[in-house]
C-alpha cells in the first residue's frame, strides 16, 4: 500500500514506519521535527518536512491507501501547563488532516489513541467500553479526536475505515530504532538513565498508592507488538466504520517491579528515593486487548517485561536514533 506516517520522526512513529517498510508498503514520513529527529526516519521512507495541518492537503492529492497518524503533542504535564498547545497541536491539525483524507478519498486511517482516555478506572482491566472521563488536557485531545474520526467514519458516503488504536505504558526499542525524547518523563528510559550513569537516582512517585507494592501499577508493551497491531489494523479497518482497540498485554507491573527488572537486566544497583505522587497519575492502568485479539488477529509476543527492558537498555547504550 502507498501510505502517509504522520509523526514518523518520532518514537512509535519510526518504529511503525520501519515495519512498514519490511512489511513491503510505500511509505512517505510528514513530519515537522518539533519534537521527532531527522535521523529517526528509515531509510526507504520518502521524508517530508512539514506541518501535518498545512501539508497534508498536499501531500495526499498524490493518492494514498492510507494514513497512519502518529505526530502529537504527548506530554501530559505540558498539556495542563500549556493546553492551547494541546487544542491546538492535536484537535486541530486532527481535524485539517480529516479532511484532506476526505476531500482526497484515502479509504483507511489508523490513529494513535491513548489509555489517557480513560483517566482513572472504576475497573481493572479496562475494556473499550470502559467510561472515557481524561484527567488531563493530553488525554481529552486525544479523545476530542476519537469523537471526530468517528463522525468522518461514519459520514454518508462511508468512505474511510478508521482504527483508533489506545496504547499502554510503550517501551523497548526496535533495535537501532528507540525512546530518545528531549524532554524525557517516562520510567523504563529514566531507569535505564541511571544504570547508564547519566542520572543519579530515579525518583518513585509515591509508595502509598492502593496496590500491592504501594507503588503505580502500569501495563508495559514492546513497541514492536504495537507497530505489529498497526499493520493489522491497515488491513482490517472496516469501510464506514470507527474500530477502537486497546493495546497492552493485560498484565500490570507496579514501579518497585520495573525497577528490579531493570537492576536484573543492567547489573546496576540503581539508586531510586521515594518522592511525593505526581498529580494525575492513575494507580492501576491495565488493559483488556480482547478487542484487538478479535478483531485484528493481534497478540502480544514480546509481552515479558526483562525483554521489554533488554531492548530499550541496547538501544540505550548504542542506539542511534529516535
Ligand atoms: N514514574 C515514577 N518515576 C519517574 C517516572 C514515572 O515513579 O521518574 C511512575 C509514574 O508515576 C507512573 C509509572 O511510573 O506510575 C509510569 O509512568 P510513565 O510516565 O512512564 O507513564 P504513564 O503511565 O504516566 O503514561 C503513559 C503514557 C502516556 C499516557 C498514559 C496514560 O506514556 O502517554 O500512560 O495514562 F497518557
């Protein structure tokens, strides 16, 4: 298939792309590197640099059989810090990338969604049917996008299969291919920061949550299982129809767990301090990938958590790019 990867400069974005690639597909990156690296793009994508808003239009008048849409705002502290860049980089240039899909009839659409969609769970795991009530800018933009690729999906004319994909705690790497943010928040790479001694001690948000450990409870997915679930998705998003499906393996580590899967993995004692909780953090966010199990024919098979680890640790010491 001839394809446009939105973001494709990012983490999940190249990941996606490079299996797109061994996959056979035709792949053209847009991305505006505010936040993705040149480099990060695999060779063989043809790359454009550009605002996905005011280029899709463009781009697209060539004629695709799909788009994956991965570029995003994605932190959720900035997102409450700084909404309008939330409203604005996500919902907006959501909606412009629409209807460049509309007016150039490009059949399918495969949409980076988010567990933040849910905010905090009445039950664990969580279904797609579960209520959507987002604790954070992040996660309602994200959903505000749900709700119009739903609308466009089920237009008149039935003319684009979407699936929104709603992803977990993403870690590891695809080899030379991995998590290499500017401003970097999330645990496994913070972790893995420390054993590679450019980070002192790894801060654990709070030790008094309702879980086993006292510690936050996170499902953790090889971002290769989840490229895997978007190949599947292009092939089986349904005409006229908006497909949501979780992705996550269905099992939960707390924060004390990740860490001792990083010590086992790294060799480094790696210092961590209990610090205060981070505001919006959900205690347990575990997901039901029934859905996708279903409908798309997806399993997780990278789903054990020292691998997961062992990845993004080789990526660490001598990744490249992303
Ligand atoms: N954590 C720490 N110390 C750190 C960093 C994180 O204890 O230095 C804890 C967090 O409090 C949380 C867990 O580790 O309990 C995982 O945190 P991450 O920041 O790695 O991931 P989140 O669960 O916060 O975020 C993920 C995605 C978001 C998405 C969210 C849905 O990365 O994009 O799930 O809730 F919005």
């Amino acid at each position: 298939m001839k394809l446009l990867v939105t973001g494709g400069a990012g983490y999940v974005g190249s990941v996606c792309t490079a299996h797109l690639l061994d996959g056979g597909h035709d792949v053209t990156v847009l991305d505006d590197l505010t936040t993705g690296h040149r480099d990060a793009v695999p060779a063989g994508a043809s790359f454009v640099e550009g605002d996905v808003a005011a280029a899709a239009a463009d781009v697209l008048a060539e004629g695709f059989d799909g788009v994956l849409h991965f570029a995003a705002r994605s932190l959720v502290g900035e997102s409450v810090v700084d909404p309008a860049k939330y409203w604005h980089g996500n919902v907006v240039t959501s909606i412009a990338l629409l209807d460049a899909i509309r007016a150039h009839r490009v059949p399918r659409l495969v949409f980076s969604s988010t567990a933040a969609t849910y905010g905090e769970p009445e039950s664990t795991p969580i279904t797609e049917d579960s209520p959507t009530r987002p604790t954070n800018p992040y996660g309602a933009t994200k959903l505000a996008i749900d709700h119009a690729i739903t609308s466009y999906a089920v237009a008149s004319d039935r003319a684009l299969g979407a699936v929104s994909l709603r992803y977990f705690n993403v870690a590891g790497a695809h080899g030379d291919v991995g998590e290499r943010h500017a401003t970097e928040t999330h645990l496994i790479p913070l972790v893995l920061q420390v054993a590679a001694g450019t980070r002192e001690q790894v801060s654990i948000y709070g030790d008094d949550w309702p879980t086993p450990d006292g510690t936050c409870v996170r499902d953790y997915i090889h971002v290769d299982d989840l490229a895997d679930a978007h190949l599947r998705a292009l092939d089986h998003a349904p005409p006229g129809e908006h497909l949501i499906c979780n992705l996550g393996n269905g099992t939960g580590f707390s924060v004390l767990e990740v860490i001792e899967a990083c010590r086992r993995v790294t060799g480094h004692p790696i210092p961590a301090a209990v610090a205060p909780r981070r505001a919006g953090d959900p205690a347990v966010l575990v997901a039901s990938a029934a859905r996708a199990h279903e409908r798309l024919g997806w399993s997780p098979a990278r789903g054990d958590l020292d691998g997961i680890v062992a990845d993004a640790w080789a990526f660490a010491r001598g990744g490249v790019s992303a």
